[in-house]
C-alpha cells in the first residue's frame, strides 16, 4: 500500500541522510586542502573501457607489461522497478549501470581508476559510490554524492591487489536501504604479472565468472502478496519494516531467481579454468560447487595472500568479495549455490555451470545402477 505518510517519510529520510552526506563531504572537502600536491599523471597512458554487465565482464589482460595507467569507466546510475522472482515478486532496483550487481571493473595494481559516475535527471534519490578498494574519503564515498542530473568524477590509485565490493552509501539508513535496493557491485585489481598459485607460480584463467549476492527484503501486504510501488521513495518503510527483522524474502545470484539458471547457465569445458568472483555487499555467503571444489581459493580476495587449495565451501564475508579458481575436470551440470541450502534452493541462490567434455571414469563411475536387489538383503537390522 503506497500512502502519502510512506512517501513522504522516504522524501524525508533522503533529506536527512544528504544533510548527513553533505557534512560529510565538506569535511573530506576541508580534508583535502588545496595546498595538496596536485599528482602529475599527463604523461600516463589513458585506457577507456567499456563495461559489461555480469556475469560477463570486460576483456583485460591478465598480467602486463606495460607501465601503469589511468583507466577510465563510466557508470549510469539507474532507478528502475525490477523481477526478482517468476511469481511477480518486484523491486525498486537501484542500479550500477543498470544491473544487480553492478558491472565487475578490472584494472591491474598501480593502475589509477577514473569513473564518472552519472545520475540522471529521472532519478529520484541522491547516490555516491563507496569502492573498498580506495583509500580515504569513505572510499570515495564522500567525494562522488549526485544529485539526480549531476555527475561526478572520482580517481583513486588502486594501491592493493584484490576484489573488492564497491556500493553506494549516501549516509545514515540510506546506506543499507540503497545497498539491499542493489546497488553494489566489485572491482577485481590484478597484480601487474598476474595471479599465482601457493607456490608462486603464474596461474591463467579462461573466464571469468561474476556472481554478486543480493538480499532482498520486499514486503507483502495483507493478503500475502508481495507489494509493489510507484518509486524507491514510496517503497521505503515497509521495506524497512522487513529489512530490520532481518530475515530476507530472496537471496539471489545476480539480481533475481533463475539470473543464471536454466537458459541463463553459465557455460564451460572440460579442461577450461574459470576464475568465479562473489561478491555480497551486505552478509555472509558460504559458495559450493556442487560436483567440483575451488581448486585456488582466495576467499577474501586479496591477492597478496597465498590461495587455499581443494576447498569445499569457502567463505564470503558480508562487504567483501571472493575469488575462486576451478578447472574443470567432468562435464554436467554443476550447481554453483550458497551453501545455506535454504537460502539456495528456497530463496533463490543458485547458479548453473553446463559444462561440456568427455566423462573420466577414473574420477568416477556408476559401477551398478540402482537395481532392486530381491529379498536375500535387508537393510533392517535387528534392534539390540
Ligand atoms: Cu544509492
């Protein structure tokens, strides 16, 4: 039910949290005193990359040469009513781009990450960009708050090598609301000469996979059916109302129930790598390959630290990303989930890998198919 009290009390909270952002800016503001010394990046390469949404993401090399750039993205910042399940579930998504999660940025360390970061007149919120990566100014945070029809831009070193959540957080409880609305996504910052193993040694992946989890919280009304709204600001108390029990009404792979299942697998081959970021903003995820394992595990995804081997279910702590490496070794469908099974099979987190290739008996055989074995055999056994 859209009442005049739940819109105006959204329009109100946005109030508050930019005067709280506002402050916030003019002190990182001060903070950056014009006696800074100015960085002198004239003479450095410039790059401008196209981003994709995900799973997919834009092509890069994975380890190189070349002396560090300043890597240039774009981002509109998009409000739009989205499905999050097939029985007529609907958010008022907040976007990155336009998709849950927002597009994963690659650059390689030491590079210089320049976005603009758009907010369109037809929007109704004031949004920021806060990337985990970044150092000071509430990463970037402080530095990038648009109003609808403004547009910044932002440039940070990208210092540390990693994947990292990037999010909006344009202060006070704007923070979590637009976080779970799905405005987060990750950035991933390769070494210059690229991932290695535990042993140091160079690793390569064919593809990269990028999962962002998402939370949502979407009221029902009386009648049990889930509530739709004109706009994110009319969608604000009842959402909050089911956000601070939190208990989620979804948990998805990228942005809704069936993103990447079924006609939207993902697909591979035997003896491909894929490397998978996950990326969950706002809680923890455990991620399993259902059939397979993560071959090299850098389950907080900073690259400085030697990869897990053979794991089995790894850990994304809420506001970080994960990266997990897997060559593929059988082929079927694998699904790739959340380990809370309940989260996985009933709230929407699962994806699907169709991988093609020949079956290795040696890995593993069905040496006699469920057969009914008759009546010499019982699996009773007597009770003491
Ligand atoms: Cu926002």
């Amino acid at each position: 039910m859209i009442t005049r009290r739940t819109a105006l009390m959204g329009a109100a909270l946005a109030a508050t949290s930019s005067a709280i952002l506002a402050s916030q800016q003019t002190s990182a503001s001060e903070s950056m005193t014009p006696e800074a010394a100015k960085v002198e990046l004239a003479g450095m390469a410039r790059k401008k990359v196209k981003l994709v949404p995900p799973p997919f993401v834009h092509a890069h090399e994975q380890a190189t040469t070349e002396p560090p750039c300043v890597v240039e993205f774009e981002m509109n910042i998009i409000e739009q009513e989205m499905p999050v399940d097939e029985d007529g579930a609907m958010i008022q998504g907040m976007t990155f781009d336009g998709s849950i999660p927002g597009p994963l940025m690659v650059v390689h360390e030491g590079d210089y990450v320049e976005l603009t970061l758009i907010n369109p007149p037809e929007n109704a919120m004031q949004h920021n960009i806060d990337f985990h990566s970044a150092t000071g100014g509430l990463g970037g945070g402080a530095l990038t708050l648009v109003n609808p029809g403004e547009k910044t831009i932002l440039r940070f070193k990208a210092d540390r090598p990693g994947t990292f959540v990037y999010h909006c957080a344009p202060g006070g409880p704007m923070i979590p609301w637009h976080v779970v609305s799905g405005m987060s996504g990750a950035i991933m910052i390769l070494p210059r000469d690229g991932l290695k193993d535990h042993n140091q040694q160079p690793v390569r992946y064919d593809q990269v996979f990028y999962v962002g989890e998402n939370d949502f919280y979407i009221p029902k009304d009386e009648n049990g059916e889930y509530m739709r709204f004109e706009d994110p600001g009319s969608s604000y108390s009842d959402t909050l109302e089911v956000m601070n029990k939190l208990i989620p009404s979804h948990v998805v792979f990228n942005g809704r129930v069936g993103a990447l299942t079924g006609e939207n697998a993902l697909k591979s081959k035997v003896g491909e790598t894929v490397l998978i970021v996950h990326s969950q903003a706002n809680r923890d995820t455990r991620p399993h390959l259902i059939g397979g394992h993560g071959d090299l595990v850098w389950e907080t995804g900073k690259f400085n630290n030697p990869p897990e081997r053979d794991l089995e279910t790894w850990f994304i702590r809420g506001g970080s990303a994960g990266a997990a490496l897997y060559r593929f070794k059988q082929p079927g469908v694998y699904a790739y989930v959340n380990h809370n099974l309940i989260e996985a099979v009933n709230l929407g987190a699962t994806a699907h890998v169709v991988v093609e290739g020949d079956w290795d008996n040696e890995l593993m055989a069905q040496i006699m198919p469920p057969t009914a074995y008759g009546e010499l055999h019982t699996s009773k056994k007597a009770l003491p």
